[in-house]
C-alpha cells in the first residue's frame, strides 16, 4: 500500500477517464435525437403545459420501472418534498428528523411546510442516516402523550423522518422504518439522488409513506428541471396530484378551490423529455457501473483514501462518485480539489451541513460527530455516464 498524496488521487483519476488535456465536468446529461424527437411531437401537439399525454407516460414509465404503485410528478424534486411532507400530515410547527448531510433542498421543504428540521448523524461507511443515531435521539428527546411523539425540550410535535440516499447509495431504509414505526413517525424517503438505486431489490423510494425523486441537470436523467413523488397508497397519491394542481375540484367549467394549492404540476415538456431519458436510464446506469468498477480498482490499492462502492445488499446507481479521505485535515482535502479543478478535472467537496448554514443553525440536533468529520473528508469525482470508455 501507498500513502496518498495529490498527484497519486489524479494519476488514478486520470488512468480511469484518459488524459486531461479536455476539461472533465463533473456530470452531465446524455442526450440524442430521441429527445428532440419527442420534444418536437409535444410542441407540434400543442399540450406543452400541465395537461397533455407525456405527464401521463413519464408517470407509467416511471411507475413501471420503480415499481410505485402510482407516480405524481413536479417542476422540481424540491416542490416534490415540499408535497410530499404535506400529504403525510406534517403541520406548521412540527419537527422534522433529517440528516444535516444532504443538498439544501430537504430542509428547505420542511421550512415550505412550517416545520422545523431536527438533524440526525449519518454513517461514516454510505453518508445515509444512521438508524442507531435516530433511535438514541428520539429516546433521548422524545415523549409519547396525547397520542403523538414530542420533543420534550421545545414542547414540539415529532411527525416524520426523512432519509436521503446519497450519491445514490440506498441507506438502511428497513432499520429507519423500523425505528420510525416504533415512535409512530411517518417517513419520506428524499430519493432524489437514487433513481435507479435498488435496496434487496426493491427501488428506493417505495419503501415509505413516499418518496420523491429529482430530474435537475445534474441528476441521474434529466427534465431540465423536475421531480416527482412515488406512491403505494392511492389516497396519497391522489392528495399530492389534487395539491399540486391549486387544488380545483373537478369541473366542466367552473373553478373553484378547496384549499391552499400548489401549481406544482410538471409541464409536457419536460415529461416529454423525462420519457426519451428513461429510454436510455438502463443503459447509463450500465456504463456508471463500470465506471464506479473502475475507479475502485484504480484505488484499491491507495492508502489513505477509500473509493465508496455500493452497500451490501444494495444496488446503487453510483450518481456521483465519491472519494472518502481518512485524514479530516481540511487542508488536504482543499489542497486535492484545487489540483485536481486547476487540472482540469472537475471535482467538488460534499455539501456545508445544513446545520452549519446561518437559516439552520439554531435548529435541534443530535450529535453530529460523523456529518462534521465526513463533511471534511469527501471529494466527488467526475461520473458522467459513459466516462472513461
Ligand atoms: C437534487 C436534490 C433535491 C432537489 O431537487 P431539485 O429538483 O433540484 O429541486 C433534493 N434533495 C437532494 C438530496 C438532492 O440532491
């Protein structure tokens, strides 16, 4: 074994996805003739907006390759949390478990809701939620009266749990369940990375009350922007579907609202796009397996630095690839990522936990001891499918 320094981590970059004299982005979107083809069908059809055919296909592709008994899409993965948190009964005030390792979107649409995020660490092994760290903080803060769970320190209700698989790779989704039904919470899988992540064989997402997927630019396929929510109870799904389309109760000619609604609704568009993406998601997963098996081998054997493969058990869709540093010196850290961007390969440092940004900071949380340690120790690396062929 080496010990690792700079130009090793580029050197094994480099034999993966070839010479760098082209810059090397991060991870970008796959497209061909298929999705001007279809793009083009949806404009000449005329229905480019929240009514039209292609919401109605992307959804069934969707469900079909998900498994989801019924799927609702979004303008974005953030509105998808945001409804999702709605239909499972999170109310104003409430308090929301979540990992402060994720993208900003996940406490943001508990704040949408008029929740509160209360962060929970993660593993050090897959950067998921911890079921131990979920459990041990809830029997440290919660109390079971009037029917509900509360945090006996801020007098707040508990409602629900919200995991996120990051990078793709699914968490410990049948532990956290477990430990979510124990204190009677509701759980919303934030997918929005796993599409295409299967945990013992069932897609992430399915596994809760819901859950929600991203098609940002920079995700595993692409609407330009969107998202959606996976559903196995109807009675949801119809909820989510009713709330995002301004909640009109159905009529020939009449509008009429019942309620605060959301114009949430994915336009064609974009579903046209989704549909000539999901033709391709199997192949492009393909080729990011074997680019995540490449990188592995190329660092297998580098001391001080660990490639992230999937979880036992877990298929993972390997989004975007990341390098674990074992020393938590932020100097080294940097000191790879300015090489590495001044090089010509793109590569990124995980998100500032959401606890450490100024509208987070005074939110409860349990120890936090791995999210501060990993959030200085991880780089993502380039993983475009298709890299390095
Ligand atoms: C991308 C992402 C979202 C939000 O998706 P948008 O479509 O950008 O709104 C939510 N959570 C996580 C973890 C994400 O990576």
């Amino acid at each position: 074994m080496e010990t690792m320094n700079t130009t090793d981590i580029i050197d094994r970059i480099e034999s993966v996805i070839g010479p760098r004299e082209a810059f090397t982005p991060l991870h970008i979107p796959i497209f061909d003739e298929r999705e001007v083809e279809l793009l083009r069908e949806c404009v000449e059809s005329n229905m480019v907006s929240s009514v039209g055919a292609f919401g109605n296909r992307f959804e069934a592709a969707l469900a079909d390759y998900t498994g989801a008994k019924r799927v609702v899409l979004c303008v974005n993965g953030t509105s998808a949390l945001h409804l999702a948190l709605r239909v499972t009964g999170v109310q104003p005030g409430d308090e929301v478990m979540l990992p402060s390792l994720s993208f900003v979107a996940t406490a943001n649409a508990v704040r949408y809701a008029g929740a509160v995020p209360h962060f929970v660490d993660v593993r050090e092994a897959h950067f998921g939620m911890d079921p131990a760290a979920l459990q041990s903080r809830l029997e440290a803060i919660g109390e079971q009266r009037d029917g509900g769970l509360f945090n006996r320190e801020t007098g707040r209700p508990i409602r629900c749990v919200v995991p996120m698989h990051a990078f793709g790779h699914p968490v410990l989704i049948s532990e956290l369940l477990a430990v979510a039904k124990r204190f009677g919470l509701a759980l919303v899988e934030d997918a929005a990375e796993s599409l295409g992540s299967f945990y013992e064989g069932r897609h992430t997402g399915t596994f809760g009350d819901c859950g929600t997927l991203s098609f940002n630019g920079n995700k595993v396929i692409t609407t330009g922007g969107g998202g959606a929510l996976l559903f196995n109870d109807d009675a949801l799904a119809d909820r989510a579907k009713y709330l995002s389309t301004t909640a009109k109760r159905p009529h020939k000619w009449e509008f009429f609202h019942d309620e605060l609604g959301y114009n949430y609704r994915m336009p064609a568009l974009n579903a046209a796009m989704g549909c000539a993406q999901m033709e391709k998601l199997s192949g492009m997963l393909k080729q990011k397996r074997a680019l995540a098996a490449r990188y592995a081998e190329a660092f297998a054997d580098l001391d001080g630095v660990r490639f992230v493969t999937e979880p036992p058990g877990c298929q993972s869709n390997y989004w975007l690839n990341a390098l674990v540093l074992q020393s938590d010196s932020i100097e080294t850290r940097n000191a790879i990522l300015d090489a590495t961007n001044a090089g010509n390969i793109m590569t990124r440092p995980i998100w500032t936990p959401l606890h450490a940004l100024p509208m987070y900071a005074d939110c409860p949380r349990g120890t936090l001891d791995v999210t501060r340690s990993l959030a200085k120790r991880i780089i993502n690396i380039p993983s475009t499918a298709g890299l390095g062929r």
